[in-house]
C-alpha cells in the first residue's frame, strides 16, 4: 500500500492540496462510505478531536463531530470562544496548545487569515482549517469537489456557474483554488458590488479558465454544475440597490427549466432565499448530499491524519 | 418475538401511543433496566442521537444523553438554537435535515405546536419529540406513567390528583392524554386563572374522568398519586392574586400526613418551591426516582426505534 | 493489592488528602500514564462522568472530559450553569441530585465555599471539586505537585516560590496545604495589597515553612519551583499601583537567568503577561506539562473513584 502523505499533517490551505492531494482524500472518502458501521467505528477508537470555534459554525462542528463518531472516536472542545469568557484574555496560542494536549487533531475555525498557520506551529498535533480569515475553507472545497466527483462522475471537462456574493464568502475562494487543479470551464455572476476580489483570484487565473458577469442567465443552459452562495442584505451598500438586485441570484424553477439535463445544484448550506424549496424535491438539488458527502470526506482527512496505514 | 412497532418511527404526539405502545415501551423499559451495564453498552453502540433544542431545557437533552451512553452511542446537536447565531435564519426544515445526516435519530424541542410533526415529514431520520407548543411532551408522559406503574405496581384503578398552574404546562395535557388510555380517577386543582384549557382538554374528556377545583384538600386523602407542577409568579396578572392563592399549591409536610398509606407525590421537575424540601427525604417523594425512569424510558424509546428486534 | 480507599470517595478538599492519599494518587497517575492506550480505554468504559459549572471554566472542563474520555467513558452536563436559563431558579440541591442520576460521578465548579460539600450530602453518587469558593481546587493542587514529582523526582526538600495575585487565587491555598504534607520550604511573593489572606493560611504554618515579601528577586536563585499565578488589573485599587507592581512579577528572561541549574518554571494557566513567551521553549518552562500531567492525574482519580480494585 503506498505511504499515507496525509498521516500527521496539518490542514491548513487548499493550496497545500494537489490534485494528487484530492484525489487521494476522495479515494479514501469513497472506502470510509463503504466500510461496514462495526468496521468504521474501529478507525478512530478511542481518538479524540479537539475543536476551537472563534466564530460559531454549528454546521462545520457538528459535521466534524459527527465525522469522528462514526470512526469510533470522540469529540471536545470549545463551540465559541468569543463568548466563552473562560478564555478571555489568553492567547491563541497558549488555547492551541493546552487543547493540542487533550485530543490527538484539532480543527480551528477563526476569523483571521493566518490563524490556522500560527496554529499549526504552535500545536503539538495535527491541525485542520474549519474555516479562517476570508479565503481559506479547505475541508468545505474537498466536500464541494467530492460531491460533483460523485455526482456528475468526473471533474475534469465540468462546466461550473458560481453564482452570489463572491466578494466575502471565503467558501469560493477556496472551491476555485481546489478547482485550478482540474480542467474545467468556471462562470462566476455576482452584482457589481459583491465581484470576486481580484487580488485574492490573480494567481488562479492562471490555472483556471473563469469569466465573470452580473448575470448567469445566458449560460445556465452550458452548466453542469450551478453553486449557489448566499447573498446577504447585510452586505449591500443601501436597501435599495439590495432589492434591485437580489431576484437575480434566486434560483427557483425558471432556472431550473433552463438548465441542461443531468446538470445539478450545489450550496454550502445554511441557505436563506437564494434556492426556492420547491427545488428541494427535485433532482438537480444535491445541495443536502454535499452535507451528507462532507461528513464522509472530513471522516477520510481525519483517518488519513491519524493513522500512518490510512484507510 | 413480536415485531417492534416503534422500529424506524417518530414519536410525535401521544395521541399516537395507544395502551398498546405504552406498554411496548414500559416492557422495553424493564428489560433495559434489568440488563448489565455491558449488554445495555451494545444496544446502540456506534449510533448517534441528534439533539435541537429550539428553547433550552438542560433536563431533558441531559436525560435523552445519558440514555443514549447509557446504550453505547453518542449524542450531538445544538443545545440552544435560538441563541447560536450560526443558525440564524435558516429554516428549521433546512436545520432538522442536516441534522438528519449526521445522526441516526433526532429530538427536537421547540416552542411551537406542530413543529415536530414537521420536522418529522422533512428528515431522513426519526424525529422524537423533546416538547413542542403548549401541549406535547410525548416522553415526559411515558415516564409519568412509567413510574406510577413501577411504584404503584399499576395504572388502572388509580387516584391521581394534580395541581398547579394547569394552563400553561405542556406535561399536564400529555399527562392527561396518555392516562386517557387507562382506567383512572383524575382530580384537577389550580387557581382559577389558571385551570386547564377546556379547548384542550375537550375530546379528552370522553375517554377521562376528571374533577376540576381550586382546591385539593377535600381530596388529598383519596389519591394514590399526588402530581405537583411548578407555579410561576409570572403567569398571574398580579402579584397580590400570586401571594393569595400560592399557598394551596404548595406541599408541605401537612399535605402529606393526610394522603393516604402508600400514596406517592411526583413532580416532573424541575421544582421551585411548590414542593417542601422536608418532603425530599420521606416514603412519599417519588419525583427524584420519576427523573431517573424518564432516563430508562428514553433509553428504551431510542433503543426501539433505532433497533428492528428492539430490546 | 492494597484497597483502593478512594473508591466511591468524594473528592471536596485538599485538606481531605494527606500524604498517603496523594501518593496513591501519584502512582495512580503512573500507572495510567504508562498504559496503553488500549487497555487504558478498558478502565471506565461506558461509564459516565457529570459536569456542572456554575463558573465556567473551560480548561478544568477539557481536562477532565479528556481525562474521562482516555478511560472509555464519555461526559455530559452543563458548561454555564449561570447563563443557562433551563436551570434558573432552580436549586443546586436539585440540580446537583438530577445530574447525580445520569452520571457515575460528578465534577462541580462553584462560586461557594461549602458548595461541593454540601453537592456531595444530596448527591447519589461521587463528586469532585472542580474548583470552588475562595480556597478550594484540590485536583488543581494533585496536578501541581504530581508535576514537581514528575519534573524534579521528589517532593520534599524543595524550594518553592509563589509569585503574584496570592490573595484571590483559590489555585495557591489549595497548594499551600496540600504542600504542607511535605518537607517543603516556601517563599511567596505578591505586592501588599494581593498578600495570601492569613486567616487562610493560619493552621497551615504549623505545618508548612514560609515567608512573605514583596519581592521574589533574592530568593529566584535558590528555588527549585518558581510558581507564577496570574495577576490581574481588576484586582488593583487604582491602575497606577497596578502599573508600578505588575512589572515585579512578570517573569522573563533576566529571572530565568539568575535561577539555579534544574530550576523549574510552573503556571496553573491561563496565562496573561506575567510570563513571557520567550519562555514557552526552554528547558525551565514545564507548564504546559503540568497541563498534561493535569489530565493524567484527573483519569487516574476518576480511576480510583470508579472501580473498586483501582488502577
């Protein structure tokens, strides 16, 4: 069996993540689903995840907690930092590493670009990214690359739209990043104000063939792949430039009347109104099976991460 | 072996448990407490309880915890939905699904009537209702029950007087409900203000036989169960009423030496200050065991519905 | 093998463990320590630790959760019961009777004096003190000398010092006199105004050999421990005193320099200032060891404390 490159490492960027680096995480993802309950309960027995949410994020926890439970092992942590007062006034990295020493991984979600690195450094164990400053999410873009590897089969020749605020979801930076290692062809739409930062994407293009616009209608018929992103009030200059835009970037069923056949919709989840519920039933909506395949994908890393003989 | 009923099935309402299920449940509940430790570990090692507590209530997700460890699995979820801002405004069909994914049963606490009916018809997996709106409390019900039958060594031919603040405890229309399918008495006492909520009670009233008063005293040496439900200053329009009437409602040592030889006081907890501390320690006080059954009986609900040949 | 006289024990006070108790403790924490992982998750399987924390404190939290968890066994309770509305107005009697219900053992934290003793009266099962009142954190205490055993080999005829905040810490008087079952000497040093309370310390100079001073600079040189607490700005009554004193006990470089060769550096965590980083790699530095032997020897208690024939 060849060496596991994952056991012992840190998580930390998708730019540490190759193409090699993916497919070996999906490779292990697809043996952790097929893997009986009894015998996927011996993979981690016994270890313990330790988690440090400086921003809350109930669903990236408890999919990490759930994640470790189905490998046999358990979960601690701190849920919000912030507001716990127990730790007010101590350093990040004095909580990593009193932490470090109670569970065998961590995974940190912070708010500052950087976190998950210091952390690394000072932590006496492995150490993943929940989710840090405004570009990096790894584990999301390896659930949003193993859900299309799954459901459309392949990623390679994919057709991807990414539609929504572009500009502060740090979910699709790190999903383009994660996507410059395939060849696929990527239609981003957001309104004027919510553009990707072009600073953030300069070194992507390079590797990745994106075009950008206000508006995915007319390409909604070449997408294989339409991920949906929230679009928050919160983020518009004024009300009202909120309420011109914002029916733009709702897919309901009009949309989906004029997507191709076997194309699908993907979301990070928590959706507010930009997927209508009456798309849920339908086939194209995949967006809770990305839920289900990120609770897979983090149970692989983390079995990657723990034991030297992989899974 | 008969097939188990509960297997793979909400527990929404106790309008849906007959004298049938109860006793499924109150068997199952038996076996479970005679089994060792060891046996009871394998029930339902390696799955996983899911938990959304739209209003707090520490008693019952404790109580719903420890009866899933107590059969080898484990327990995740959010404990205060209202206050975790990482839900904020997601639907609860959106959240109940998700949480759906990463456990194997799911108990949901919510202030509102009918929320568990539809969180069952949107996840993947069975729902328990944990207390919703103003009248369900389906578990806190079979442990009420559960523990008469237990200390009292049946139901049928029972006296059961309850008294309190009747209007706006949820466990006191399950209570009524589910002693529905038995052979009882049932005396009522409240402030007026506070009785039942005849609406509520309506169809009950067909297949129960209750008193109503504001008083218990002329009653109190005839019941083999004395229920007691907690009576807070704030339901009253004033204070003056409060002072008034909260005397009668509460228990002291006067109220026991006039019940009956072998009579038991319950209380579905937690208690202010209708119950006298000098109560806690006599033959009587049943409402520290009442908690400690609710726990069996929550395990043996998980453990039929989350195993085919139950328990 | 000797009984396990901890068996089914409360663990309340330091003034509860004299010699003989805290080296069956120590060799406890030995034995645990150098098992393997495997047979160490034998210990406390399926049993279940309660906690309830009426102050938070996450890291006494973790560390028993941990410790709990390396055995087998998994926690459940209640991190802020202060902020948890479920638990409002009901009493810690209660409360404490509840939890004693779904755990094995209970660990309570609490502003009180007298909190966990009396926890202990109405509990059905053992509790530890996870910290309480002014005086009181005894498994702080345990870690504290266990690390001086571990780190230096022996316990007595060292020389201790005790820098800062000695008037509010319960950390310091629960090491004062566990301490004073040793052939210990002891140099404290704290401004005037944060002097250890002597009414406190009144019965344990007649066991324990110390001093009092403003400053601990003539003595760094003969120490073998050099006891860092946390000394903070509120407990100052104005900031320009805490401005001229907190300088006097922050600990640097120049401190570690003048101190003696094998010299060892400690701190109960959280850290604030009053110990420089530049510290964290040298070979004096052993607080977060202390942290991790903190773990070991809270398993070991647990240990003790749930199974009759010890560890």
């Amino acid at each position: 069996m060849a060496a596991n490159s994952f056991f012992g490492r840190d998580v930390i960027s998708v730019r540490d993540l190759d193409r090699r680096g993916l497919e070996d995480v999906f490779g292990a993802a697809e043996r952790v689903m097929a893997m009986p309950a009894a015998e996927r309960r011996e993979v981690a027995r016994g270890r313990t995840l330790g988690y440090l949410f400086y921003e809350p994020s109930t669903r990236t926890r408890l999919s990490f907690q759930a994640a470790m439970a189905s490998l046999g092992g358990s979960s601690l942590g701190i849920s919000d930092v912030a507001s716990s007062s127990a730790s007010k006034g101590e350093s990040l990295a004095d909580t990593v590493r009193t932490l470090s020493i109670y569970a065998d991984a961590l995974v940190l979600r912070h708010p500052l670009d950087g976190s998950s690195r210091f952390a690394a450094e000072v932590s006496g164990k492995p150490v993943i990214n929940g989710g840090s400053g405004t570009e990096e999410h790894p584990t999301q873009a390896v659930q949003d690359l193993f859900t299309m590897r799954r459901e459309k089969g392949r990623i390679d020749g994919l057709t991807v739209g990414i539609i929504g605020d572009l500009k502060y979801g740090r979910t699709v930076y790190s999903l383009l990043r994660a996507l410059g290692n395939y060849d696929v062809k990527v239609h981003l739409a957001s309104p004027e104000s919510l553009r990707i930062r072009s600073d953030s994407v300069y070194d992507i293009r390079k590797r990745l063939d994106f075009t950008e616009s206000e508006q995915m209608d007319d390409r909604v018929g070449e997408l294989d792949v339409l991920y949906v992103t929230r679009i928050q009030k919160e983020r518009f200059p004024d009300e009202e430039e909120y309420i011109r835009v914002k029916g733009s970037y709702v897919v309901g069923l009009d949309v989906l009347r004029r997507m191709k056949k076997g194309a699908i919709i993907l979301h990070p989840l928590p959706r507010l109104d930009e997927i209508s519920p009456e798309l849920d039933g339908t086939e194209q909506a995949r967006y809770f099976r990305q839920a289900e395949y990120g609770m897979h994908v983090r149970a692989a890393l983390l079995a990657l991460i723990l034991r030297e003989e992989g899974v």
